[in-house]
C-alpha cells in the first residue's frame, strides 16, 4: 500500500491540475470594478435588486418580499470561456447563498437565457449546466407546472447537470471566488484552492453575453469584480 500512495498522490496532482485552465489562459481583461464611487457604473444592469455600492463594496440586497433574488448584471461581447472573479463575504447567517450566472439573453430555448451557473453558500458550492438541465424550457415549465411534472426519466437526465462540492465558507471573512468557464466545463476556484469542476455540453454555449450575481436575501458583500476572456 505504501508503495501505491506516491503513485496516487501523482495521480490526484495531474487530475487537478487538468481540471484548471493553464496558467495565463484568461489573460484579456473585459471588464472590472472595485466599487471605489458611490453609485453603480453604467454598465452595471439591475432586476429586482435592492443592492448599494457603500463604503467601497457592493452590497447585495433582494428587496423584502420581492419573488426573485437581486440580480446585478453586466453585458459583454459574446465569449465562450471567460472567468469571473470577485472577492465576497458573508456578513451572518442571514446569508444564505450567492449565485454567479453565465446568461445569454439572445438564446430563446431556455428560461432567462441561462447557460450555467455557480452557486456558493457558506457550507457549498454546487454548480448547473442551466441550457440543457433545470432552466431548459420544457423542463422550466413542468418544474413550474401545480403539481410538477417531471417525469423520471426528466429527473435522471437533471441528476446529470449539477454537481455539488462541500466547502466550508468562515463568516465575516474575505474570499475570492473564481469562476471559469472554459470548453464544456465549469470551474471553480476559492482563495487560490480548486473546489472542483464539472463538464456538460450546454457549457459550451459559445454566446455567454452576460455575467452577473445573484444574491439570495441580504448580507453578502461583493469587491474587486472582474471578467476576463481567453487570450486571443
């Protein structure tokens, strides 16, 4: 057993190291923001937020009884791989989770445009091809049909579009999250640390036109957002 340890200690290196892209791949900077004004730039889009820039971050708010997490966006030219990266931290228990979304609002054959997503909690991280899984149109419908009727065939064809990652996210701290899409794959960086990544075909999507966070209820403070695309 000894002997096989170094083989496979060889063998978890590689694997890991594959699941991130090569050092440099998104070098070309689309956009950031360090929140340093006092009021969102005008490329920043809004629905349903609540959210303030103050005190040099932003700070995420889904208005109190609003249907929908507070989602603020931003609109780039059409990529396939690109990375976003933002510091964030979780202020109490009262914050529940953040979502990064990769959307494409020109695409008609899924709720939203999505394309996929990152989702971080103080105790996750899981992660959603949203073009060919939940938010696929047909599949959005019967999810939202009273009862649901998704069929289970359509729930183990959904098991097959998420993937979860236990992570544990200390309160009131900093991290930085970066998330990358790169081929048919997502993945997922915090504090410089692998969590994970997953591959599925609607991450391919070529046609990602706009990146933003969802913030789900209150108490996630955002800093230093970037997106940036592959070298060309």
């Amino acid at each position: 057993m000894k002997r096989l340890l170094p083989t496979l200690l060889l063998s978890l290196t590689a694997t890991l190291a594959l699941a991130q892209a090569p050092a440099g791949y998104f070098s070309r900077a689309i956009f950031s923001d360090d929140f340093s004004g006092t009021e969102f730039g005008k490329r920043w889009g809004h629905y349903k937020s609540g959210s303030v820039i103050k005190d040099g971050v932003l700070v995420g708010i889904t208005p109190e009884g609003s249907d929908h997490p507070a989602v603020d966006s931003v609109k780039i030219d059409p990529e396939r791989d690109v990375e976003l990266s933002v510091k964030f931290r979780f202020l109490s228990d009262k914050a529940k989770s953040f979502n990064v979304w990769f959307d494409d609002k020109d695409y008609k054959d899924s709720h939203a445009g999505h394309i996929c997503n990152v989702n971080v909690s103080p105790t996750g991280v899981s992660v959603g091809d949203a073009k060919t899984g939940n938010f696929r149109n047909d599949i959005y419908e019967k999810k939202k049909a009273v009862p649901p009727t998704l069929t289970p065939e359509d729930k183990a064809m959904l098991a097959t579009k998420n993937k979860s990652f236990p992570v544990k996210v200390s309160l009131q701290d900093w991290h930085t999250l970066a998330a990358q899409t790169k081929g048919d794959e997502v993945t997922v960086i915090i504090d410089g640390k692998l969590v994970g990544s997953f591959k599925s075909e609607g991450v391919s999507h070529d046609h990602k036109t706009l990146l933003s966070l969802t913030t789900n209820q209150v108490d996630v403070q955002y800093d230093d957002f970037s997106i940036k695309g592959a070298a060309k």
